[in-house]
C-alpha cells in the first residue's frame, strides 16, 4: 500500500508538472524567445555595410551619431573626464546601437553601473573605467542575442521532452499491479477475520459489563458491607434503583459522590466506594474527576 501510495502521489506530482508547469514554462521561454528574435530582425534591419560587404560602424550617444569607433571611444573618454568626481562615471549616458537604446542603471547591490541595452529583450553587462572596452560590450550584448535564442529555444526542447517524457510515464500503470491486487485481496479478508473476532470480542465486553451491573445492584439491594461508606452508599442507592427506569447514569454517581461528601467521608474512601459500588461501572478516571468536581462545590457553599 505505501508503495502504491507513493507511486500515485508521484504521478500526481507528474502529470501536474506535464499538464500545468512545463506548458506554462514553455509559453513563457516563447514569449522571450519572439522577443529576442523581433530584436534580431532589429539589429539585421539596422547593419550597414559598405561597397566591399564590410560592416560599417555606427552608433549614438546621448544624440550625436558616430561612424567612426575611435571617435566613441574618444567622445566616451571625455565624457568619464568631465565624471571624474563621481564614482560612476557613465551615469547619464544614452544612446542607440543597431536600433537598440542604450542606457546604464546603477547596481546599489554592487555599487556600479551597468550598460543595459534594450529592445523587446533587455541585456546588461558592468560598465569599466576603459571607454573602449565599454563600445565593445555594447556591440557583444547586440550580438549576443543570436547566442540567447538557441539558448532559449533549448530551453523550450528541453521542457517539451520532459513533457514527452511524462505523457509516457503517465500511462504506464504502477509496475506491481499484480501483486497489489493479490495483497489488497488478503488484507481484506484478513480485516474482515478480524472485524469479526472484535465484534465478538466487543459481544462479550458488553455481556460481561451487564454482569457485573446486575451484580452490583444485587448488593446494593442486599445492603451488606462492612465499611460504613458502602453501607451510606447503598441506603442512598437502593431508594435510586426502585425509582429509575433506566441504568444507573454519572448524574446518580455525581448525586451520590455529593451525599458522601456532605457526610464527611474522605475523598479516597468516597472514590474508592463508587468505583467498587457504582452500578454504572465507572472508570478510575472518571471516578477521580467527579470526586475533585463535587468536593470543590461543597467547599464552595
């Protein structure tokens, strides 16, 4: 059975994940991955060449178009100049690179910037101190998004042969069917043995529970005893069992227990004689209860 139980909690687990997580999953990874392509046809859409197929270099900052790289470099290098009294020196920078803004955020976390470059689909890498080496991280994070797509479009393989994976794992039935079966069987069986041993059992409980009232009420009747509580009890008891129609219940003993106390018995004695006497056949604990509970209401009055 903990086998069973286990084997349908995991496929629960499973077609959860086949149903619900990995499609969702899957939705979003596309959702990226058109964005990184619109950014692609972006970058394609926005690269000139030149007579001879050769690449021409543009790009602009905060409003003046370069087509020479030493120029942004030197352009950057006067820029972190005119910064040189601030720790971040690329902040205020902006521009555009291939159709894509450029822009720096600060990183509080880690007390710098960074060159972010946005599309559909945003990029980031930390800015230096060296302008060169920041156009080159600008032209790396355009390039890059070719890399992200397969990236991404790998992602989106991946969940969708978990997914496979899973629809095919779902139908194959718990590998110890058989043998469940055959246990399940026996335990039946064996539970109805033993259903049948405690409904006997519980048959003679009951039979023996009304012996032993009967039995207690015969001497409440014959009102023999040497102790002198079990004498009061039974001269308070025997007037009850005349009158009642039913079995002696806890409201009796309670009633009795407070007739006890009024005499002045002891609390252990006034116990110990319910437990022996009482013709409900209460037990030890509730004995115990009913005698605090009633002493404390005869000290109370």
């Amino acid at each position: 059975k903990l086998a069973k139980s286990e084997f349908l909690k995991a496929h629960e687990q499973l077609e959860h994940k086949v149903h619900y997580t990995y499609p969702r999953k899957i939705q979003d990874a596309k959702k990226i991955l058109d964005d990184i392509n619109r950014d692609i046809d972006t970058v394609q859409n926005n690269t000139v060449f030149d007579d001879k197929g050769q690449e021409k270099f543009s790009i602009i900052f905060n409003g003046k178009t370069f087509s020479d790289k030493k120029e942004a470099t030197a352009f950057l290098a006067d820029l972190i100049k005119k910064n040189s009294s601030s720790l971040y020196p690329l902040r205020g920078l902006s521009g555009e690179y291939k159709g894509l803004h450029i822009s720096t955020a600060f990183q509080r976390d880690f007390l710098h910037e960074e060159l972010v470059l946005d599309g559909f689909y945003s990029s980031r890498k930390n800015s230096t101190s060296l302008p060169g080496d920041n156009i080159n991280r600008i032209i790396e994070m355009a390039d890059s998004r070719k890399k992200a797509a397969l990236d991404k479009q790998a992602e989106i393989d991946f969940l969708q042969g978990k997914i496979n994976t899973g629809l095919v794992e779902l139908d194959s039935p718990f590998p110890q069917q058989d043998e469940f079966e055959q246990l399940s069987s026996r335990s039946s069986e064996l539970s109805r043995l033993l259903n049948a041993d405690l409904d006997d059992n519980s048959k003679r409980d009951e039979e023996s529970l009304k012996s032993e009232k009967e039995r207690r009420i015969t001497n409440i009747l014959d009102g023999f005893s040497d102790s002198l509580c079990e004498k009061t009890f039974f001269s308070f008891a025997k007037i009850r069992i005349v009158d009642i129609d039913s079995d002696w219940s806890a409201t009796l003993d309670k009633t009795a227990i407070t007739f006890l106390v009024d005499k002045g018995f002891p609390k252990d004695t006034i116990s110990n004689t319910i437990l022996k006497c009482s013709p409900s056949v209460p037990s030890k604990e509730d004995v115990y209860n009913m005698v605090e509970d009633c002493t404390r209401r005869a000290a109370s009055r």
